[in-house]
C-alpha cells in the first residue's frame, strides 16, 4: 500500500503566501511535494501549527520556518516552542528547519538535538528538497505499522487464491447472493480478505505465539511492563478464566473480590474452587467503593476461612489465588503495591482485573495503581492483569490481553498454554489480532501519555463545566421547582474556574483524586488515607432524588428516564443506577461528544420543567403502553418513579443487600452441577428464603450478584429476597423500563411480571 496520501506534511512559515523571494521558494517546495502524492498542511503562524499538529497527528514530516515571527496574539510562540510540542508528542516524526546556513551557530543546542536537518529552500531546488522530505518520511513511515499487522496487510494484498476456510474465501461467497453483497459492501473487500484461516503460515500461531503475532505479544509486554503478555480473542471473560484455570484446582482456597466480573464467578465453578469473599463498600446511590482496607489484614482473612462452612481440615491452609477489580465499574483505582504488600505472605497468585484501566500505565496520574508496575522484591506474588484493550484503548471488541509478571510461584509458560489453549479458538479472529498489535503501537513510547492525556483534559473540562453550570443556575432566580441540575460524583476540589494551573494539577497529582477517610462526597466509611483514588475520566452523573447525608429527598428524577432520554437522542451511556449514570471519557471523545451530551442535559432540565407530554418526550413507550402513559408529563413519570423508590427506600435496601453474604451452602461447583443433572426446582423470588439457588442472581444495576449458586438466604439475609421483590414489582408498575436480572426466569402470570430463580431441589 502507498501510504503517502495518507499522511501530509506540515509546512509552518509565515512567509508561504507572501510575494518575496521566500515566499516563493516555498510555495515551489509545496507544489513539488503535491507532485509526489503528499498533501500538504500549511500553517502560516505559530498558533495555526501548534493547532494542526493535535488535529493531525498522523503528519509524517514537519517543515518550520526558524524565523517564524512571534505574535502576542499567539502567545509569543517560537519554532522553538513548536519543536518542543512535537516532539513531547511524538519523538521520531521527522522535523526540518527552514533556515540559512550561517543562521544555524545561532540555533541552540537543546533545538539541534531534536530535529532531523535543515533546509536551504533559497539555495536548493524545490525538486531536491522535496525528495530529500520523502526520504524522510518514507524512513518514518516504514516503522508505523506493527509486526503482525504489516504481515496481515502484506499477505492480503497479494491477493492469493485461497484454498483453505474461511468458507467465503475472502468474502467471494458473499456475492453470490443478494444479502451477501450487502454485507460485502458493508464491510469492505479488506476486511473480509483479512479474515483469515490459521492454515496461513505466514502470520505464525496465536495457540503456540509463533511468527509475528509471537513477535506482536512480546512487544506488547515490553509495552506494558510485563514478563510475557497473551493477546485473547475472547474478551477479558475469556482472560479471566484463563488465569484461573492455569492457577487454581477442584478444593483450592480463593479470595475473590465479590464486585468481580461474573466471569470470575465463573471461573469459581469451572475451577471447583472455595471462594472466601472480601466485601467492598457501597454507597447511597448504589455506587460500588472499594474493598475496605481492613478486609486484607492477614488476622480477618484468617478468620474468613476459618468461619467459612465450605472449608475441611485447619484454617490455616494456603490460599491459593486472589482476584481483585481494579479499577472498579465506577473507577475507584487501588493502590496495588499497597496489596501486594498486604497479601505478600496469604497467596502466591494476584490477579487484577483491570478491564476498564489498561490505559493506567502510561500516564503519571496512575502512578502505582496497576498491576504491571515494577517489583524488585522476589517475595512479592506473580502477579497477572487481564485488561479489556477493547474497551478503554483502540482495538476490536473482544480483543484483550492477559499480562504476566513473575515472581513466587512463578508461571511456567508451557502448562500455563494449556489453559490459554481452551479459551482460544484454532480459528482465531485475525482483525481482532491486528487491532491488539495497533493498540499496543499506538500506546508505545510518547504516544500513550499523550492519548490517556487528551482523554484527561477532555474529562476534566466536562467536569469543570458541570459544576459550572450548577452555579450559574444557583446564582439565577428560579422558581423552587426549577433550582436543580445534575451533579457530578467527584471529589470537592473540581472547580468550576477555567484556570491553566488548576487543570494542570488536575491531571497530574493523584492527590486531587484520592478517597480521602476525612471527606463526604465519596460516601464510604473505613477508607485509609491513599488507599483507593477516583479515575477522572469515568464519569459518575448524579440525578436529583438522594439527600446529602444518603436519605432519599421528597423530590427526585430516576436516571433510568435521563438515560432513556438521552439514548434515543443517539447518546449511550455505560451504566444507569437508580440515581446516578456513569459516563466514559476514553481515548476516542471528542469536544464534540461531550457538548453533545451537556446539551442534552439542558434540553432534558427543560422538558421536565415543562411537564412536556410523554407523547413528545417517548413517543414509542407511549404507542406501546398508551393506557400506562398516556396523557402523563415528563415531571409526573419521574414523580411517580421516585415515589415508588423512596418508599421502598431503595438506597437502604440496595446498601444492606451488598452489607452481608448469604450463607455458604456447597461449593458454586457444586451447585452447577446439581443445575446440569437437573436436581433443581424453580422458585419464586418471595419463596427464596431457606432455599439453596442454583445459579448466579445478579441485579443490573449494578452488575453485582446478591447470590451465588450454593448460597442461601436465611432471615439474616432477607434483604435480598426483598430486594427481587421490589425490582419484580417495579416491572409490573412501569412498563419499558424492566429491570435487567441475570439469573432469573420472568413468567407472565395474570398480567404480572413474576421472578422465578433455580434452587438445588429439597
């Protein structure tokens, strides 16, 4: 492929357009570039090149005129100062000052050192000048691509014959058919070229991490800091178990954070492990805190075990593996040298799942809150992180990446390949590959600060702006009904003011960020100083309805209308509480993105404090249900939404569920099976107490089990039978807005949406 139209150059001089001798010189330069298939940017101050380098950052080569005139109206900017952006940002793009041979002894060293040579556009030809760029650029560009990708892209396009599967061979057999022509033009004769078989050589083996996809996992551990990395095609579920499986066997203690990821709630039953749960904190809106400290002292892990009904023999037995989240759905980022210390001398095996943090490693602000940071103590546990890359950094959805750092009970590559082998496909998705290759290219070197930066800044603002807003409103006289906006679940010290230094420390002192034990507005008790700190760029939205002090206020707007809102005007979010949203701010926002959504906002502020008719605000929920919503305003939904919640006091409810564990009845293993030999009996959620269940119930939000299979509730735990009652009668109460429950049957009987959950027959 010809990449040079892809690329542009940047040429930076005041002097492009001017009728002089320079002037002149350049615009040939320019002309001549063209003829040789690059486009050019042309930048005539120092402002509009520092604007052009953010916007295209792809540029290969950058020409700056050396006698660039400083203007006020740019902030006095130099060539000097543009050398300096570019090469924070990008240490090898090429850079040329334009200049004169007997100006360079004026140039400082500290310029010399950072640029690639010098043009003498009065005294070279155009025609030298702009070869002597496309060398340049050339050499650049033919280190851009990473190694499995550049093999993928070679190998497509030399257009083979295929004699092997994909069936479609190179998506041929699509267009023998009417749909199959349609979904080939939909995707593109590449892609469909690029889905390959496993019987092309070339691109070595994902299963025996050979040839350039073995190349392509080993710089993507030098990348992120690890000993070994293994690039999974199934997500960082299939991640999850892969780690387990490779470390755990059938009767093995774990500790296990019980806001895991129902895939390591998995894992427990495929292992036949016996989980020993350490309990994070909640607060009034649902939000899910961090695992209180006081939960890794090696005298309460003891005394877990030891209390555990599932644990045979003495309490003193060796754990085996623990998994922690890290950071959580709703951010909270843990210091990880602060538990591995804790659990330095409980478990040989660490596992972070740190599927919403891969970025945390490539920018200052996360500085010890990951699992692939650097360890020199042989003592510590092998350590693994098994991150999303789909999801918080560039690549397809289900490519993720499993991280090894060694250390006690070091992981022997060749058994561990065993358990990766049964989560990976012998036709692996080969785009998804690629995409992991490009996201770890795109994260090396200046790159990934730079990336994880812009997403910071971009959230911060929004941030900013928000509590902006909310002043501006307080300051405006309204009626009561009017004086509300949406808040933002964020430390105290997030102002409002636009100010260069506040938002640079903002970005770069985690200190701004932190649950400090001393401040409210986390709402978490028992947190100790730097423990746990809030990720800026996930983005908790509060809607009005919870007091400060965590009661529920006789007014209040349910977020589930605000996301409902919100997603048929073409916004989605990430999660809906009952009270609260949760936004992400990653690699891909835009200015664009988030005034969109701040927009929408004031259109929503507006609608309710109308009472706009339901038929204008959710046309399609009223067409469906017209008898339930027909004729009702925005504000009388949201007022008979909140009522039904607050008086069943559902922030009470939903922070006493997650306050105690059912009781251990057998092992989750165990449970399953009973499940699968069908020794089970459906029951009725307003039965479930005393009984055994046989499944994971896990309510959404927030995305946590009340119950795992082997657990049952008894009067201690009724809670949580009253908590599936209270979603159960919601779905019955306000149609279009059900509940998501994983883990649960939904029968319609006499026009009622009735819970039915699988329980270990008696």
């Amino acid at each position: 492929m010809d990449y040079l139209e892809e690329f542009p150059v940047l040429f930076i001089d005041d002097e492009l357009h001017s009728d002089t001798a320079e002037g002149r010189a350049s615009r040939e330069i320019v002309k001549e570039l063209k003829e040789e298939d690059f486009p050019v940017i042309e930048a005539l101050t120092a402002r509009d090149g520092v604007h052009a380098i953010l916007s295209h950052p792809h540029v290969c080569c950058v020409i700056i005129d050396w006698d660039l005139t400083p203007e006020p109206a740019d902030g006095m900017l130099t060539a000097a100062d543009l050398i300096t952006l570019i090469r924070e940002r990008n240490p090898k793009v090429p850079i040329f000052l334009n200049t004169e041979k007997l100006a360079i002894s004026a140039i400082p060293l500290s310029v010399i050192s950072r640029i690639d040579g010098y043009i003498w556009k009065l005294e070279d030809t155009p025609a030298f000048i702009a070869g002597h760029v496309k060398r340049a650029a050339k050499n650049y560009l033919s280190d851009v691509l990473p190694p499995f990708f550049r093999g993928l892209m070679d190998y497509v396009e030399d257009y083979r014959y295929s004699w092997h599967t994909p069936g479609h061979m190179g998506g041929v057999a699509f267009l023998k058919n009417a749909a199959g022509r349609i979904f080939y033009k939909f995707f593109g004769e590449n892609t469909l070229r690029a889905d390959l078989s496993v019987s092309v050589p070339e691109l070595g083996s994902l299963l025996e991490h050979s040839g350039v996809v073995g190349e392509a996992e080993r710089k993507a551990a030098e990348v992120f800091g690890a000993d070994r990395t293994y690039f999974v095609t199934g997500g960082t579920s299939a991640a999850n178990k892969i780690v387990w499986l490779g470390t755990v066997t059938p009767g093995d203690l774990v500790l296990v954070d019980r806001n895991c990821h129902a895939s390591v709630m998995h894992a427990i039953i495929m292992t036949g492990a016996i989980p020993v749960y350490l309990i994070p904190a909640r607060n009034d809106y649902g939000i899910i805190g961090p695992i209180r400290s006081s939960e890794f002292r090696p005298e309460v892990i003891a005394e877990k075990i030891r209390r555990c009904p599932l644990v045979e023999g003495p309490a003193s037995q060796p754990v085996r593996l623990a998994t922690i989240t890290n950071s959580t759905y709703d951010g909270i980022c843990y210091s990880t040298g602060w538990i591995e210390e804790r659990l330095r001398d409980v478990v040989a095996y660490l596992h972070f799942d740190e599927a919403w943090s891969a970025y945390a490693r490539f920018h200052p602000l996360y500085a010890g809150r990951f699992g692939m940071r650097r360890s020199t103590d042989p003592a510590d546990p092998t350590v693994f992180a098994t991150q999303s890359t789909h999801k918080v950094l560039a690549a397809f959805s289900q490519g993720s990446m499993l991280h090894v750092r060694q250390g006690r009970g070091a992981v022997d590559h060749a058994r561990f390949n065993e358990a990766f082998m049964m989560f990976t496909s012998t036709s692996p998705q080969y785009t998804i590959i690629a995409s992991l290759d490009v996201a770890t290219k795109m994260m090396s070197g200046h790159s990934g600060k730079f990336l994880v930066e812009e997403a910071l800044e971009e959230a911060i603002v929004f941030r900013k702006k928000m509590v902006a807003v909310a002043e501006e409103i307080r300051m405006n006289p309204l009626p009561d009904e009017k004086y509300w906006w949406f808040t933002v679940w964020q430390p105290d010290c997030i102002m409002g003011q636009e100010t260069e230094t506040n938002d640079h420390l903002l970005q770069e002192d985690a200190g701004c960020w932190l649950l400090n034990p001393d401040e409210a507005w986390h709402g978490f008790d028992g947190i100790e100083e730097r423990y746990a700190m809030l990720d800026p760029v996930k983005v908790t939205i509060l809607t009005p309805g919870v007091g400060v002090g965590g009661g529920m206020e006789e007014r209040g707007i349910p977020a589930a209308i605000v996301t409902k809102y919100l997603r048929e005007s073409g916004i989605v979010v990430e999660k809906t509480g009952y009270y609260s949203f949760l936004v992400l701010f990653t690699l891909g926002i835009t200015k664009g993105k988030s005034g969109t959504l701040l927009a929408e906002l004031f259109r929503f502020k507006a609608l309710y404090d109308g009472n706009s008719p339901l038929e204008e605000v959710f046309p399609d929920l009223v067409r469906r249900y017209p008898a339930r919503y027909g004729g009702l305003g925005l504000a009388e939904i949201c007022g008979e939404m909140h009522e039904f919640l607050r008086s069943e006091s559902i922030t009470e409810v939903v922070r006493n569920v997650y306050s105690r564990l059912p009781e251990q009845v057998m092992t989750p293993a165990e449970a399953y099976l009973r499940l699968v030999r069908g020794e089970v009996t459906q029951v009725p959620v307003s039965s479930l107490e005393g009984r055994t269940v046989a499944v994971m119930v896990v309510p959404y939000p927030p995305g946590i089990p009340v119950i795992m299979p082997g657990e049952r509730c008894g009067p201690e735990t009724r809670a949580i039978v009253d908590y599936l009652g209270i979603l159960q009668e919601f779905d019955t109460r306000f149609p279009g807005f059900e509940s998501e429950v994983h883990g649960v049957d939904v029968v319609m009987e006499d026009g009622q949406r009735v819970y039915y959950v699988y329980c270990v027959a008696e």
